[in-house]
C-alpha cells in the first residue's frame, strides 16, 4: 500500500464512542506522533454484534460493516466484538448462535481479505486477572463491570443504582450468571479463530469510574485504558511485530505509557482482600502527577467511590456531633441531577436498615445546578452512639455514611 498500512477496527460502542474520543482515534494520534504511516479506520458502530456485522445494512452507504472493513483492504483488522453479543444480549441468541455467528465473520474476512492479520480485542468485562478462574456461580458483582450489577436488591433499594459494599459483595444475579459464561464460551472460541489476542479489560477503566453516566461505555480517559494494551502489544509482542514489520518502528517513550503500572500503583485490595481500594500512597508517589499532567486528574477519588452510581458527586459533612457543643449537622452535595427531591434514610448502627425513605416534610431538592446544602440544627439531640445515613436522588442511592453522636 505505498507504504502506508492501513488497520481496521470493527467494534460496537467502545470503538466510536465517544465521537472523535476512542481509543481508535488516540490510535491514531499516538501514529501521528511518533511519524509512523497507519491509518486507523473504526468500521463497526453502536450495538453491532458479531451477526449484525455481516447482516445489517448501513441505510447512508448501502453496505454491511463487514464489507465495508473488507472493501478498505486492510493490512490488520481488529475485531472487538462479544460483549453485546453475550453481556448485553440484546437479540438473545444461544451460546452456539453466537459462537457460530463468530465463525461466519471471522470466516468472511478470511475468504475475503486473506492477507489480513486479524487480532482479537479481548474487552474483557469482569476482574479476569484475580477472578479468571472462578465458576460464574461465585462471581461477585464487585467483580464485574457496572452494566452487570444491574440495582440494588437491598429492601427499599430496589430499582436503585448503588456502589454499596454490602450489594456489590453478592453474587451476580443468574442473568448475568449465564451472560458470564457465554461471554466466556464466545471469547475463548474468538481468541481459536484470530491470529492473535490482546486483553484489553473494560474492568479496569470501569472500576476507576472512567465510564459514562449511562455506566456502560468508557469516557475519553477509560479509553486511554484500552489503547496502552494495544500499544504494549504493537510495541513488545514479537510475534506481531513480525508479522507487522512496519510496528518496528514504535520506539519506548517511557512508562507513562503503561496503564497497568498506574493501576498497580493506583489500587490496594479492599478489607475483603477480593476487590479494591484507593491506595492513599499513589498521590505521593511520581505516578501521580503523571497522570494529572498529562491526563488530568478527572475527579479519580470521588470516581472511583461511586463507580456503580449513574452520578458520581462530591460531598462532606459532619462525622462527628460533639453533644455538649452544641454542633449542628452540616451536609454539602454537589454535581447531583438538578431538581430531584433528596430521600434519606437514618437508623442507629446497631439497628435495622429501613425499608422505606423518608421524605422531608416539606420536600427539599437539589439545587438548579446539582447541588444540595442541609444544616440540621438540633442534631444534639440525638442519642449518643453511631447513626447510619443514606440518601437517595433520582435513581442513585449513597450511602451508607456514620455518623458519631458523642
């Protein structure tokens, strides 16, 4: 091709969305910079499958998106398919459907584009890495991506979005359960059926809340996640470099490059020792203005803390009531839905949650602009000991927060 080469990606959501903002399009920037002549063409669109790529019709082109990665006569095509198929499972195809639509793809890029080296994007939608090897039965919803949390199944929770330790600690519900293992089913025979696979983890960018509100596709940031995989592999995997010679040319720019260094340094494991935490060491340590110099820090704490939540707000309040002070409590919210009538829940420590929320009696909202500021004046009047608060706004629940009354 002139010495041009030209790759391909023909993937759903997490190939085009953002606009302008995936990881295919940091593909290309990071070429550019480096002067090496690829051109990085995304060729699928939202919610396609592996079955849709062959059999829906783009109504602008006239063209199916398999003909048309076919038709740009690429030197690489990158499939990243599965997780609709299997996860979001939105026509509700068998496993053998689904394994079978794979074939069929995979088998029309090898008739047509023979030369084509194919390589798998392995979007893997759970923690893989610590919890590979566990039968679906026992996953946890912590363990997964916040798609297959689904709501809380907290009493009086219901149809809630949480990031609550005690309903992300239970099993997935045997949806998910059964979506899990054809995922699984599906990846391993997609990994049989390309020339080579690269892990690319959607969990690792969700866990840190880098999706959007809609907690199903990565932001800008996540997407960075995504491309220092393919990147590591382009640059350090001798078998496509190989096959790739033009990928030679891709030099070492440094660590910064490398996002399973700042997950690393960035996490610790959680009390339970089978999910995580913010590490508080990572601020201090050369990782971090790193990753605020050169991709903003992108409210990563307040993030992470809601990661299962549509909405990921900031807020403080008073931990503490010394009695004899006198103290009120004060709470502040903000980057709330504007408008939305805020519901709590209060119980003692040592009690029973309630099932139902409690409005105020005369209702109180968040503000015009998201957020919400309550100063309760005779919070002295509590009996001592550890209250448990929390609030609910739109469909997010947060929460709980202690309180200690002394």
């Amino acid at each position: 091709m002139n010495g041009q080469y030209t790759i391909c990606v023909l993937g759903a959501s997490e190939t085009v969305l953002p606009w302008g903002g995936s990881w295919v399009n940091h593909l290309q920037d990071a070429f550019n910079s480096e002067g090496i002549p690829v051109s990085v063409f995304a060729t699928g669109s939202t919610g396609i499958t592996f079955q849709t790529a062959l059999s829906l019709i783009d109504p602008l082109i006239g063209k199916s998106y398999a003909q048309l990665t076919s038709e740009k006569n690429p030197d690489v095509i990158i499939i990243e398919l599965g997780i609709i198929d299997a996860i979001v499972s939105p026509d509700g195809r068998t496993q053998a459907e689904m394994i079978a639509d794979a074939q069929a793809l995979y088998g029309f890029f090898r008739s047509n584009n023979p030369n084509a080296y194919i390589i798998y994007s392995r979007l893997t939608p759970y923690d893989e890495e610590q919890h590979g090897a566990l039968p679906v039965a026992n996953i946890k919803k912590k363990y997964c991506s916040p798609w297959m949390h689904e709501t809380s199944t907290i009493p009086g929770d219901e149809g809630l979005f949480t990031s609550e330790e005690a309903e992300l600690g239970k099993i997935i519900s045997s949806t998910m359960q059964d979506r899990l293992s054809n995922w699984r089913a599906l990846d391993s025979e997609s990994q049989a059926l390309a020339d080579i696979a690269i892990s690319t983890s959607f969990f690792r960018p969700s866990r840190l809340g880098l999706t959007t509100r809609d907690r199903t596709h990565l932001n800008t940031l996540g997407h960075y996640f995504v491309l220092s995989k393919i990147w590591q592999e382009f640059q350090s995997n001798s078998t496509i470099r190989s096959a790739l010679p033009i990928l030679q040319n891709i030099r070492n720019i440094g660590d910064f490059v490398d996002f399973d260094l700042l997950w690393s340094s960035l996490v610790k494991p959680d009390a339970a020792q089978d999910g995580y935490e913010i590490d508080p060491d990572f601020m201090d340590g050369p990782e971090y203005p790193v990753w605020d110099g050169l991709f903003g820090h992108n409210d990563l704490v307040v993030n992470f803390a809601h990661w299962g939540n549509v909405r990921r707000p900031e807020f403080g309040y008073t931990e503490v009531i010394h009695k004899a002070l006198g103290d009120y409590f004060f709470m502040w919210i903000s980057n709330l839905w504007p408008k939305q009538e805020m519901r709590t829940k209060l119980w003692p420590s040592n009690g029973t949650e309630p099932t139902t929320w409690s409005s105020f009696p005369v209702p109180r909202f968040t503000s015009s602009t998201g957020g919400y500021i309550n100063i309760t004046r005779n919070a002295a009047d509590f009996p001592e000991g550890v209250w448990l608060l929390k609030f609910n706004v739109g469909n997010d629940v947060f929460g709980p927060l202690p309180i200690n009354v002394v």
